[in-house]
C-alpha cells in the first residue's frame, strides 16, 4: 500500500498547472501590493499608528521605519513581479515570502485570511522549482527546463487549496449561519440598493437560502473540481460565486486569491491544450524532474508535518468551549470566513498609585481609526492596549497600575452584552492558548429572539 502510494506520488506529472499558477500568483501581488501605494496604505497602516496589535509568541516583531517600510514593499512588488517571470526565482519566491510573511506579523488588526493563504503558498512557491517551465531561468539555462514534475506536488498544492474551501465550510454549519440567516441578513440587508439584486435581498427567505448555498459551496465544491465530468461546470459556479461575493461585500483580493488558485484542480496539462485552441504552441522543452525530486524519508516527514498542521490548526478552534464567534479563541488561522458581523466599544478604566478614583481612557488616545474599528470586538486585543496602558503610565512614573475594562459587543443581530469581566484587572492577566476566564460567557439571545423582541 505504501509503496503503491509512494510510485503514484512520484509519478511524472505536467507542470504547466503550476508553472501557470506561478505566473498568475506573481501578476495577482504584483497588483495586490501596488494598492498599498495607490491608497496610501503603507503610511495609514505601518508608519502612523504608535501602537501596533501583536500575534501571541511574535511580539518582537516591528515595523520598519520610512523609507524602509516602502521599500519593503517596493522590494515585494519586484520579489512578485519576478516570480510571475520565473526570473531569479530561487531568490525572488524566499525573499516574497519572508517579506510577505513579515508584513502579515506586524499587526493583528491587518489580519485577512486570503493573507494566511497568500503566506503559505508562497512557502510552498519556495521550496517547489515551478521555474522549470515558461520562465526566463529556464530560457537563461535549459539545465533548469523541465517538462514534468513529480506528481505529489501538484497534490500538496491542491490539498493547501482545498483546506481553504472545506475548514470554511465547516464553520458554517452553525446555528448562526444554517438557522438564523447570519450575518449575510446584515449584509445583504444593507445592498437593497443594487441595481436587479437589491430588490432580490428585500425577499425574507433570501438570506437563509444564500447562507445554505454558501455552507454547500464550501463542503463540496472541491469535490466537483476534482471529477472531470463536473469540473467545468464546478469552475464555471466558482467564478460566479466568487464574483458575486467580490461585488457584494468588501473582501478585499479573495476572490481573485481563490479564483486563481483553483486552477490547480484542473488537468495538470490545461495550459497546453487551451493554448492549442488559441491556435499557439507553449515552449515544450525540458526533462523530468521526477526522478532528482524524488522524497527521502525526511522528506516525507516534513510532509506530513505540514499537512497534519494544516489540519490540526483549523481544528484548534473546538478546544474551547463556548461561543467561538464570540470569545474568538481558536479563530485566527482556521479559515473561518465571513461568519459574524461584530461591533464593540471599549473605555478603559485605570487606577495607579493607591487612589480610589478611576481615570477614564479612550483607545483613540493610542489608536488610529482604522486599529480602533477592528479592536474594539477583539477580547485578545482589548487585553493588548490593556497592557500596553499600564506600561505607558508606568513609563510617566506612576505606581500600582490597575486597568480594567467596560467592553460591550453585539454579535450577527444580537443586542449588545458586556465582553469581558469588568472586575478583572487586565493589567495582571497575561494572555496564552489557555481558555479566558476573563472573557465573559455569550449572551443567550439568538438572533432572531433578538428580533422578535423588537418587534
């Protein structure tokens, strides 16, 4: 069994997939980081704030300053652009993802999950030799060219993608999402105004069959990728689904992100045979790799390192009891996509040297709007700033330094209700993967009681 596994794994396979996946993840960054430019993003996000919101185990991590920070993303945009090419690749792909990986760590406000995926394809861009065809080092050295690749490349590529779809899925089947409609009865309630759709979200049951549509999208369309029979039809429903999702809410470069890399579930030989009936014959030069890629016992190690951390991460979430959309431990790195709509707000109450009185602090005093916005439902980064405000009254001289917090939040509909204890001191809590006694149990409402009792 085994050994049947490990010659199908080895198999001498097309790279024209990958080697077109490469081209179209480089041109994708290359305009993805041109944004930062064009909107003034690198100023607003890396080089304003005073404060930035740091992952657990990467607090040492830090902001460039300017001109660094651009350059930084000048460096990025040319790592991208050369990729695309196939030019100095084995430096290019590393240094993309060290600096991609980087500007991701900086601050948790900026965290996206099409960013996370963006991060470990690029690891796998890294280590994978996707120059070996339509590239310029390829064209500078035919010792590089190479028509085949080894197939479980092209597996581990498709798996990376898969994970996406399936861990999303799984999110949805939730009562929230499956029973109640949201947060899409949120989100679709405020585009009544579009033109042909608008009136279709005014439909009361439109919300819940979207929501259900949504949950079977994500659990099965891997699957219609993956069978031949269904696979053009299955693409065709992914580009409509990702360009309705791209029109209607504001995610970013998801859909791109997710349109571009489903290409890998097609035959590995696509390029070839679509460039035939454009009438063009693609380069077709190069040996097989197959045989010099071949995985020791080490390497199948780290394989399944990999795919066992692909799988375990995401499944984190569940060793938390509770409301996970509420308390969000377990959340980040799940590809929990687009499950709650949440606001908060935050005032800071803060005691120091003995007094009884309590000073009242506003997260504007360290924030930009921006951070404020995306902090203010976030229990981990209420306990950041916490600390971060008693350190900064410690720096002016002061003593015994308490803060605690009137944190309120209201989650897909639901009225608002108190996040965290306002009891606690956060300036003694120290933040960890052990659940929060800090972080106060969910409101029992749902939903829709919340709107019955409107009514």
């Amino acid at each position: 069994m085994i050994e049947r596994l490990r010659a199908r794994a080895h198999r001498p396979t097309d790279v024209a997939s990958l080697a077109a996946l490469r081209v179209l993840f480089g041109l994708l960054m290359v305009g993805a980081l041109a944004r930062y430019f064009v909107n003034g993003w690198v100023d607003a996000f890396y080089v304003q704030p005073t404060f930035t919101f740091q992952y657990w185990g990467f607090g040492w991590v830090r902001p460039l300053p300017e001109p660094f920070m651009s350059g930084l993303f000048i460096a990025l945009i040319l790592a991208a652009a050369l990729i695309a090419l196939g030019l100095f690749y084995r430096v290019a792909a590393p240094v993309f993802f060290l600096g991609f990986t980087y500007v991701t760590l900086l601050d948790v406000t900026r965290y996206l999950n099409h960013y996370y995926l963006v991060v470990l394809l690029a690891a796998l861009f890294a280590v994978l030799p996707l120059h070996a065809a339509w590239s310029l080092d390829a064209r500078r050295d035919p010792a590089l060219a190479a028509r085949t690749v080894p197939a479980w490349m092209l597996w581990v590529v498709r798996f990376q993608v898969g994970v996406v779809y399936v861990f999303a899925g799984l999110a949805k089947v939730g009562p929230d999402w499956l029973l109640h409609a949201q947060p899409l009865t949120i989100w679709l309630g405020a585009r009544t105004e579009l033109p042909v759709l608008g009136p279709l979200f005014e439909l009361p049951w439109m919300p819940l069959a979207m929501s259900w549509a949504g949950c079977l999208y994500d659990l099965t369309i891997v699957g219609w990728l993956s069978w031949r029979r269904t696979r053009p039809y299955a693409f065709a429903v992914l580009c409509a689904f990702h360009l309705t999702t791209h029109l209607l809410f504001y995610i970013g470069i998801f859909p791109l992100v997710m349109t571009v890399a489903a290409t890998v579930f097609f035959e590995p030989d696509w390029p070839r045979r679509l460039a035939r009936r454009l009438g063009r014959v693609l380069p077709d030069a190069g040996g097989d790799l197959a045989a010099r890629w071949r995985v020791p016992a080490w390497g199948a190690a780290l394989l399944a390192a990999y795919v066992g951390a692909q799988l375990l991460v995401p499944l984190r979430v569940y060793l938390y009891a509770g409301d996970h959309l509420w308390h969000e431990q377990g959340m980040r790195w799940g590809w929990r996509v687009m499950l709650h709509e949440k606001n908060g707000t935050v005032r800071y109450r803060v005691r120091f040297d003995g007094r009884e009185r309590e000073l009242h602090v506003a997260p504007r005093d360290y924030l930009t709007v921006d951070q404020a916005q995306e902090f203010s439902a976030q229990p981990d980064l209420i306990l950041q700033l916490a600390h971060h405000i008693r350190d900064d009254y410690e720096a002016r001289g002061r003593t015994g330094v308490e803060v605690r917090v009137d944190a309120w939040a209201a989650l897909n509909g639901r009225p608002s209700a108190r996040l965290i204890d306002p009891d606690v001191d956060l300036a003694r809590v120290e933040d960890g993967l052990a659940p929060a006694a800090w972080i106060l149990p969910a409101p029992p409402h749902t939903p829709r009681q919340q709107l019955a009792e409107a009514r």
